[in-house]
C-alpha cells in the first residue's frame, strides 16, 4: 500500500493562507488508514484570517471587473487539471479521509462536472437582461447579478475537496473572493485543489485557504464574509445560521440527514440489493446524502434482506490506493465510538444485528463493518439520530403508503432512494417523500451529479441550494438600473396635478392589458 510522497504534502503547505511571522502552531496531519503522520500544516489565527479578507477584498475588486467568460474558461482549465492529475488528488483524499479509492474517485468526479456546468452556464445566467418597465417607452430596465463580495466557505471532512472547492467554483465564477476553512482533519485535499486553481488562472488573494479550528478560524470568517456557505451538522447549521442572521448576511448550509430508502414490491431485488450497499455504505457511511433506514414492502422483505446482507456481508474492506476496496476506514477515533455506541444501544434494547456489527482492527485502526439491523425502534439512539457511519436499519412495511408516511417521520429532509416495479410507480412515491433529492432505481450519485438541478435539503437538512442556476446566483446580488427617457413623472410644463394625475392613472391602468404585464 504506498503512501503518497511526503514532499506533495510539505509543497502544499505553502498554499496556505498563514502569515509565516504568526506561524506558530501547526497541526499533524494523519494518514487514516494507518495513524502514521503525513505531515505538518500551519494553524491559523483569528488575524490570519482578518488579513486573508483585506487582501481578498482589494484582489476581488479586479477579479470582478473581468468578464464572466473570462472567469468561465478559468473553470474550465481547472476542470482539465483535475482531470490530468487525478490519481494524486485521490492519493491526497484517501491518505486524509480512508475512504476507499472508487468513493475518492466521486469527488473528482464531483468536481469535474461542478466545473463544466458552472463554466458553460455563468457568461448567460450572470448576464444583465432586460425586464419590462413600469412605464413602456418611458422607462428601460435592466436586471444585473452583482458579486457578494468575499465569500467563506466552512467545509466538512467527509468530502472536503468537492464540499470546499466544489463550493467556491460557483463562488468564483460570480465574480467573489473565496476565503475557505477546511476541516482540521483535512487540509490538505483543499490545499491541492488551491494549487491547481491558481495554476488555471485564479489570483492567489481571490482564493486562500486558512486552515484551523472552528472555533476561531470559523468564528472570524463568520465575522468578516458577505455570506456564508457551510456544510456539516444540523446543530452548527444553527448557530452558524443566527450569527449570520445577526449580520444580515445571507447563508446556505447543506446539513444533516436520516435518508430513507423505500423498496416496494415487484422492484428489482437485485438490482436494488447491489445498489443499497453503495447508497448505504459509501465512504463507510461518512456521507450526508448516504441511505440509513430502509422500508421494504413485507411481500418481499425477506427475499430482499437476505440479498442485501449477503452483498453487505461480501463487501470487502481494505486500506489500499486502488480499486480494490469496496469499503474504506471510518475517519476518527470519534466516529469509530458514535458507530460502536449506536450498535451497542441498539442491541441492548432489542434489535438483531443481521450483518457486521464490529470493528475491524486487524484491517486498521478505524475499520467497521458493514452493519444491517432490523428491530429498531424509536427508543433506540440510531433511530433518529444520525449516525454518520456504516450502519442502516431495515423495516418491513405493509404498504407503500405506510412506507412514505414513515419515511417522512422526520425532522430531517435531505434525499431520498425510490424502487419500484415501474418508472411511473417510482415517479408517484418520490412526488410524495419529503426531501430535497429523490433517486429513483439509485441511491444518491444520480442526484447528485445532475449539477444543472438543485441540491439541498428540506426540514433541517439544510438552507438554500448547491447546483444548478441557484448554485451560481446565491452567490450575487440582483441589481435593478432603470433608466427614464424623455420625461420624468412629473406633471408636464404647463399642466396641473389635477388634470396630470387622472392621467397618469389611465396610462398605469391600460399597462395591463400589454404583453408580458
């Protein structure tokens, strides 16, 4: 199992964005799958980041002014750097994060379609055009998308190069300066990404990546940006949400889930079986978007369960740079316990465990199975609650009715996974299911990898959209320039207010019946 070479590591040091004279801590970063160190990134400071924003509002200003084709083609080359120097990038997020080499080969993949759409779709969503005026011929109006200025961006570490560049390349392509925050675990696949940003033709002080903990790197971009966008849990989405409501400062936040997926009767077994592993277990769990309750139509519950847990329990788990792990490690020590603690809860109180249910520590030190329950009930921590990890709870139902009812028992609404007999049957099921992506016959890539249709949640699941035309837009602010020709509302020269107000309601009255009014 190679490691990638130390010197990538100490290189991308130098991305980021810490003043060398306030360098004065620095963080060990791990390799996962074995706890040995890959290398030492600088810790930031509340005055890092406050002097990251100056120098990104002096850069913004010029990066602004090129137009947004300009911009565009700059997302391109990144799209075909990160193409070109794939298999590093994917070194960089195994070696941080364990996951197994296909679900490292998602986010680049992410990546590569997040650039391709924002880059061909920004020169016209972000051009000014034209809307009618109050009054016609007098009045010309136009509608402007105007950047926000800097824009913070707080990621998480389950996907941390595609929820942090994959998020700022929208950003950029509007025309803001991006100050990102990595998660503490995961420098490095930001730090990669920022090298072959500039390396396209950003400027170095329009993107900057300040690594550090939240609660003082986070909490100064919190203070500083013109809006904010997070990825991470409910509880933080929050208080991240208050502050910014403080500030009057816009926020978008995709947040926690409890993601069903709904099997009904006449579905194909096997198919949806093979599919339920990836959706259930992709990058061990780690993954918002990821499947962890199951309602099966009782006629084929068991039929079903018994393909489910066999292909579960034939998933291979294993710490290797290639393809040939179905399965990765959970990230920390932290997440190995939450895991550990839910499956201990929960067979305590009575559920059966039908496939996995230990860790695995003869494979690294923070390998776990892939583990079915069934029996889970309300009373039981994992539920509920999310558990982030390899671990998914089945249910047999009598109807689909009974089905989507309890699929939508939640506070949480971020995806959804339908399976039916028909395409028709799986339309009806998912118009009903409360959640902001719904995959009919897959589990969650379909969704989201269709980067021209909004991502996000509903319930709290999250605030505001990734992709699509609102992926781009939420990063401006629409600004309206009306222009009045020849005459201006007041009465004209000779005419009193008596005889020009009767008049001048007429005219606002037959606007009415013109087109477009």
């Amino acid at each position: 199992m190679p490691v990638p070479e130390p010197a990538l590591f100490e290189r991308l040091r130098g991305f980021a964005a810490v003043d060398s004279a306030s360098e004065g801590t620095s963080r060990t970063i791990t390799e996962v799958f074995t706890g040995n160190p890959l290398g030492e990134v600088p810790v930031g400071a509340a005055e890092d980041v406050t002097a990251a924003f100056a120098r990104a509002r002096e850069a913004q200003r010029g990066w602004a002014g090129r137009s947004a084709g300009e911009r565009a083609a700059v997302l391109e080359r990144f799209r075909a750097l990160v193409v070109r120097h794939r298999k590093q990038l994917m070194d960089v997020i195994q070696a941080e994060t364990g996951k197994a080499r296909w679900a490292a080969q998602e986010e680049i993949m992410g990546l590569m379609f997040a650039a391709r759409y924002f880059s061909r779709v920004a020169p016209k969503l972000l051009a000014p055009h034209a809307v009618p005026g109050a009054f016609p011929l007098l009045n010309k109006a136009q509608v402007r998308a105007v950047p926000k200025g800097v824009v913070g961006v707080i990621a998480p570490w389950n996907y941390p190069m595609l929820l942090s560049i994959g998020d700022a390349l929208p950003a950029l392509a509007a025309g803001n300066a991006v100050v990102i925050k990595p998660d503490s675990q995961t420098p490095y696949s930001s730090l990669a990404c920022a090298e072959l940003l500039l390396r396209a033709g950003v400027p170095r002080n329009v993107l900057q990546v300040v690594p550090g903990p939240g609660a003082v790197v986070g909490t100064e971009i919190v203070r500083e940006c013109d809006y904010l966008m997070f990825t991470g849990s409910s509880a933080t989405g929050r208080t991240l949400a208050r502050q910014c409501g403080d500030r009057l400062i816009g926020f978008s936040a995709e947040l926690g889930g409890k993601n069903p997926m709904i099997v009904a009767r006449g579905a194909n077994l096997e198919r949806a079986a093979r599919a339920a592993v990836r959706a259930c277990f992709s990058n061990a769990g780690q993954l918002c978007i990821s499947i962890e309750r199951l309602y099966v139509e009782r006629a084929v519950a068991q039929e079903f369960t018994e393909k489910f847990t066999a292909a579960a329990r034939a998933a291979k788990l294993g710490a290797a740079y290639d393809f040939s792990a179905d399965i990765g490690s959970l990230i920390s020590a932290a997440q190995l316990e939450t895991v550990s603690k839910h499956v201990a809860d929960a067979v305590s109180k009575g559920a059966t465990v039908l496939a996995g249910g230990s860790a695995r520590p003869d494979l690294g030190p923070l390998f776990f199975e892939p583990t079915v329950l069934s029996g889970v009930t309300d009373e039981m921590e994992c539920g509920r609650e999310e558990t982030f990890g390899p671990l998914v709870s089945i249910y047999p139902v009598d109807t689909v009715e009974e089905a989507i009812a309890r699929a939508n028992d939640t506070e949480y609404g971020l995806n959804a996974s339908v399976w039916a007999q028909s395409p028709a049957e799986g339309q009806r099921i998912a118009e009903q299911l409360h959640a902001g992506t719904v995959c009919i016959d897959e589990g969650y890539a379909p969704a989201w990898g269709t980067t021209a249709a909004p991502m996000g949640g509903m319930g709290i699941s999250g605030v505001g959209r990734r992709h699509g035309p609102d992926g781009l837009l939420k990063f401006t602010e629409p600004q309206s320039v009306v222009l009045t020709r020849w005459m201006n509302l007041d009465a004209p020269l000779g005419l009193s207010q008596s005889r020009w107000q009767p008049m001048l309601m007429t005219l606002a009255r037959a606007i009415r019946f013109l087109p477009g009014r």
